[in-house]
C-alpha cells in the first residue's frame, strides 16, 4: 500500500532521504521541532548522522563542514532561527557549499505567533545576507510538493553548489494529507561534479562553465576554503579584477540556468481576463476559489501556483499573463512577492490581497476580492 497520511514535514524529510541527505543538524524550533525528530528517527538507520545543535548557528554551521567533507547535507528551523542562519548562509554562498535549508514559516515578526503560519520571509531569504547574491528558494503548497520539491532542492544545490532555501509554512508542514509514495514525482538524483585528474584548485571552473567540481575537505589533495574574496586557488585576494570575476560568476551561475528550474502549476481557463497568483499554503484556497468562479459562477479565471520564489520566474508570469485584464497576487503577509510580479509585468494592472493574522486566506475571501474587480 503506497498511501500514507502525513504531514509537510515528514514528507520533506522522506524527500530528504531519496535524494541522499546523509547529515542533518537543527535546533527545536515550532514549527520545525518534528522535522528535527523525523530525521533522528529515520537518519541514523539509513547510514546517516542527525543532531540537535546547542543553537541555530551551531546547526548550519555542522551542516556546512558535512557538507565540505562531501556529504549531502539539511537543516531546518523557522524566522527566527533563519535570522541566526544568516552568516552561514552568505558563507555558503561565497564558499559555494552545497546545502538545503527548509524554513517553515510562522507568524511574526520576531517571536510572533509560533503556532500560527505565514508567509513573512519572502523577501528575507532572498535579501537577508550580505553581498547580495542569489540564492534558489522553493515554495511547496502540498504533502506532496514537500517531497519532491525537497528532492529538487538537493539537486539544484549539488549542481550549482550553493544554498537552496525550501520555503514551507506552519500549515503545510504541520497539517497531514493523504501523500501517495508510488505515484508522487520522483525526479532523478544529481551528485555534485567530482574533481577527476589534474592539478586541482578549489575555485577554478572550466571553460564555458561557471560551477566548479569538488573535492571534499580532508581528502588526499589538500582543499582550501575561505569565506572572504579569493581567487580560483582558494587564497584570499584583493585584486578588483579578481573580485569581479568572481561575484559575477556567483550570481551567473543561478541567474543564467533559472528557467531551467521555474516550477509552477498554470491552470488556463478559456475567455479567462483574470489571473490568480499564488504560492505555498495559499495556493489551495486559489485553486479553491478559480473552479467556483469558473464552473460554478461563469466568470472563467486562470490560476498561476509558483513553486520557484527566487530568482523570480519572469518568463513563466509574463507568459502566463498574456491577455489578462488583472492579475490578483494573493499572499500570507502584506505584500511582498506582489511587488516582484509589479516589477516582471510593468505594463499590466496587478493588484493585491493578503493579510497576516495568523488565520488561512479563504477561497471565499479570494472571490470576494476577484468580483470585487
């Protein structure tokens, strides 16, 4: 029997566990304490290493000297503790350390409501760490999703070599649903590219290629490793050109491939003038919401359900907004994707509704505000 009925987290962790995450360390954290538990109990069995850290910086911080050594590597917690992330994660990317971080969103801000969800930490895991550079931040709005966006999310880090952020919330790693193991998407497992022969230097990529292969730290071949600006060797430099280079080759290689890994469900509607967007949690009440307009009302409107946040999907919105009168943004916060889509679809009217009380958005609050027009 393939049918099972769990929860976000518990599927986030069976994904973890197919993509090969043989290392995983967090700090107990509501809405995250039983992802944490589901990786004690199921980790170890399967040849892997769980722990509880001594705090949230202890946590990424094991994780990213796993990660080093060569292992697939995840942690977890929730707006606050992705706030103590935040160094790490600007090592991660500048290190160009592989690893999967699942912030399951609550309330805020600060320590807010922590049985209570949102969406508050949208723009936070895109501009929250120094530097600015780009990172990859998926949105799962089922059980579902949070398995095999988590699988997507292992292999989009071991690709590019840089951190992955799996943007859930309380309600959907909290709330169980039917999750069907034998027929959800399983995509295929990638492995990061291996050093094969040759002289080796940490950074050095090859010609036409931005993402440089690894060997892991402790190895017979001595790797260097260093948070601050440096060269293909690994040594720290201060030469501009170097430091240009450099930058720009971190945030190519994820700006560059991002079509590549814009996932999204797009419901077309025919005589449709009006769009939903939505993400996460409140993609079930949009959905809810576009079927009564449509079948039930005759007021025929598509829906967009993004499952790539960042870097932004400009051509899956700009497609997916081909004559629409009016695209609806619909989020748990008080508009902050909302402003990215306004930036993708300068031309066309989008407007907004959310709130962040610490309750779900209704599909009727959704077509209340579409026939509000």
């Amino acid at each position: 029997m393939s049918l099972l009925f769990i929860d976000g987290n518990q599927a986030v962790a069976m994904g973890s566990l197919y993509a090969g995450c043989r290392f995983f360390s967090s700090y107990p954290i509501t809405p995250a304490s039983n992802l944490l538990s589901a990786m004690l109990d199921t980790l170890p069995s399967a040849g892997g290493i769980a722990l509880q850290g001594e705090d949230e910086i202890a946590s990424i911080g094991y994780c990213l000297g796993a990660s080093m050594a060569g292992m697939k590597v995840m942690t977890a917690t929730s707006g606050p503790g992705l706030s103590l992330y935040s160094e790490n994660i600007s090592f991660a990317i500048a290190g160009e350390i592989p690893i999967v971080i699942v912030n399951i969103m609550r309330q805020g801000p600060s320590t807010g409501s922590a049985t209570r969800g949102a969406d508050g930490d949208v723009q936070f895991m895109r501009w929250g760490c120094s530097g600015g550079l780009p990172v990859i931040v998926l949105a799962p709005a089922d059980v579902s999703d949070c398995f095999t966006l988590t699988v997507h999310a292992f292999n989009l880090a071991e690709q590019f070599r840089c951190p992955v952020i799996i943007a859930s919330n309380k309600e959907i790693g909290m709330t169980s649903g039917t999750f069907d193991m034998e027929n959800v998407e399983k995509p295929a497992v990638i492995d990061r590219t291996l050093h094969e022969a040759g002289p080796f230097l940490p950074f050095q990529v090859k010609i036409g290629e931005d993402v440089p292969p690894f060997l892991p730290i402790g190895g017979p071949i001595l790797v260097r490793q260093t948070s601050s600006t440096h060269g293909p060797d690994g040594y720290i430099t201060t030469n501009p050109s170097e430091i240009q280079a450099g930058v720009e080759r971190l945030q190519r290689k994820i700006d560059s491939k991002a079509e590549s890994f814009s996932y999204f469900d797009l419901e077309e509607r025919e005589g449709a003038r009006s769009l939903i967007v939505a993400y996460g949690i409140t993609a079930g009440a949009a959905r809810a919401a576009a079927a009564e307009l449509s079948e039930n009302q005759n007021i025929p409107v598509s829906l967009l359900v993004l499952k790539t946040l960042w870097p932004v999907p400009e051509q899956v919105l700009q497609a997916a907004a081909i004559g629409m009168e009016r695209i609806l943004v619909v989020e748990m916060n008080l508009g902050q994707y909302v402003q990215e889509i306004r930036r993708a679809l300068c031309n066309q009217r989008v407007d907004f509704y959310g709130k962040m009380s610490g309750q779900l958005i209704s599909p009727t609050e959704i077509i209340e505000e579409v026939t509000r027009g």
